[in-house]
C-alpha cells in the first residue's frame, strides 16, 4: 500500500532527537511503500514560532536525506482553509463561543503534551449565543469513545471528552488552534499516515472527532516511544536537547546519529554508521519497539 505520510514540526527550537526519530521513522515507513513524504511546518501559533527556526528545522532534516516530496507548506499561509472549517462547523451547529481567561485559552491552542498538566475542558460555555467568528470558538464533541488501531501500540479506544473536552479551534487573539490546523491541512495533503511521539496520543480521539465533524478521511496513527535521557529522565535544553549540532560538538557525525536511530527503530542489530536510504530495506513497524528508548550515555 502507497502511504502519504508527514512530519510536522513546529519551529519554535531545535529538532532534537525525539524529533529526528520520528521523522525518520515517518519517513521510512513511506519509503518502504513507495509513497510520498511531505514535511509541513506547524507555525499557526505566531508569537511562538519563527521562520528562521523553521529553515534549520529543514537544513537538519536535509542533513540526514531527509526532504519532503513536495514544496513545505508553512501553517501561517493557510488562514483561509482554516476560516472556511469553522464556517462549516458552525454551519452545521457544532462551535460555540468561549469566554475563558486569556491564559487558559493559550495554554489549550498549542499542541499539547503528555506531562503539561493540562485538564479537559469543562464545556462552561456550552449554551453560549453565538457571537461571531471573532470570539474563541470551541467545537460540541459528541458523547461516547473512539476506537482506532494503532500501528505500535494496537488496539485502542478513548473518549475524548473524558481526555481533552471540547477543543478549542479559534483564539480570541486571532489565532487558529493546534488541533483545526493538523486535522485540516491532513485532510488537504491526503495525509494516510500520522507517525509522531507518544505524548500526542490522547489527543487522537478528539482529532478523529474533528475529522468526522469536517467529513475527513481518518488516516492510520503511530505513536512512537519517547526519546529519553540515559537515566531516563527528560532531555535538558542546555544540551540543545541533543539536536544534530549539539552531536556535532559532542564528535558525533551525522552517520552515527543515522546507525543509532535505525537500530533503535529496530532496522539495525545495533548501531553503526549508515545513511538513511540504506535503512529502507530493513524498516518494519513489527520491529520498532514500541516503549521509550534512552541516548547513549556519552552522548548526554
């Protein structure tokens, strides 16, 4: 089966290992079917992001024979496809107005992760008149669990109430929300497979939710183990996270990081200098194991 499958980094830092696993993995996996790859830049939060982040988002991708098969598409461009996905949900009842704190607001519109302590929303607006598209707008989730198969972790299934409540498509600052943006430009680029971290997995249900209430296409999801430091804990910013420059200094060459993310996707018996082209052979989502995996210790 031919795959369309992304990567989809938002360019607020350096892409640090976590990141270049997954978009190896992605990668890989289209690959390995003959399909397409296309890279798409998350920028939709503007005060956080930057183009220059961005641009060595891609020379580090490029750097590992990573490149997406069509031209990058960049969020910030596309503020009239997300404006007509509101227009229709309101069209057929499903938004409504949010009057929460600014705070809060911000706190819900970026892409979430696992640890964040971020709570569902509590649907304290629902019943709200509505009031234009120049207030935050919410979408009425439906009651009940999602179901989907997952290609590491299998079967799964999750009310998204229960995990995220109704989500939050539009700020009132102007901005579009994480979750309008991925499920819209998928939808747009024929996007069949979504690999990414595991600290995106309990928002699967309630982007699925979304999908449906846009009439999209559902595309199959991975979600990889995370990428740890070698006692396991976090991977520290003053390290740049481990991106390719910080192994740089550390004498770690781009090959190496390449042997060492395969083996740890499970194409390699242990790692060893290679480039990405030579892992497509060996890549199966059988042999990618599906917990956390831990940096080398003189790499840390």
């Amino acid at each position: 089966m031919n795959l369309t499958g992304r990567f989809a980094p938002s360019p607020t830092g350096v892409l640090h290992l976590g990141n270049l696993r997954t978009a190896l993995a992605s990668w890989l996996s289209v690959r390995a079917s003959g399909g397409r790859w296309l890279v798409r830049m998350e920028d939709v939060d503007g005060p956080r992001c930057r183009r220059d982040l961005g641009e060595a988002q891609l020379r580090d991708l490029a750097a590992l024979g990573l490149e997406s098969d069509v031209p990058v598409l960049w969020q910030s461009d596309r503020g009239p496809a997300y404006r007509a996905a509101l227009a229709a949900l309101h069209a057929a009842g499903r938004l409504y107005p949010c009057a929460c704190s600014r705070r809060d607001l911000q706190q819900l519109a970026s892409a979430p992760h696992a640890g964040d302590g971020l709570r569902p929303y509590p649907g304290r607006c629902r019943g709200r008149a509505w009031e234009g598209f120049d207030r935050a707008l919410r979408l009425q989730l439906p009651a009940g669990a999602v179901a989907w198969t997952d290609r590491l972790l299998g079967p799964q299934a999750d009310d998204p109430a229960a995990l995220t409540g109704d989500p939050l498509l539009f700020r009132r600052d102007g901005c579009f929300a994480y979750h309008l943006a991925v499920v819209v430009d998928d939808g747009a680029q024929g996007v069949t497979e979504v690999v990414r971290g595991g600290d995106l997995r309990d928002v699967t249900a309630t982007q699925i939710r979304l999908q449906e209430a846009l009439g999209l296409p559902r595309p199959a999801y991975a979600h990889l183990g995370l990428v740890a430091a070698p006692d396991g804990g976090r991977l520290g910013k003053r390290t740049g996270a481990l991106g390719l420059a910080a192994l740089a200094e550390r004498g770690v060459a781009v090959p190496e990081v390449l042997g060492w993310l395969g083996w740890s996707l499970g194409c390699l018996d242990r790692p060893e200098p290679c480039t990405a082209a030579e892992l497509v052979a060996r890549f199966s989502w059988d042999r990618v194991p599906p917990g956390e995996v831990r940096v080398p210790g003189d790499w840390a």
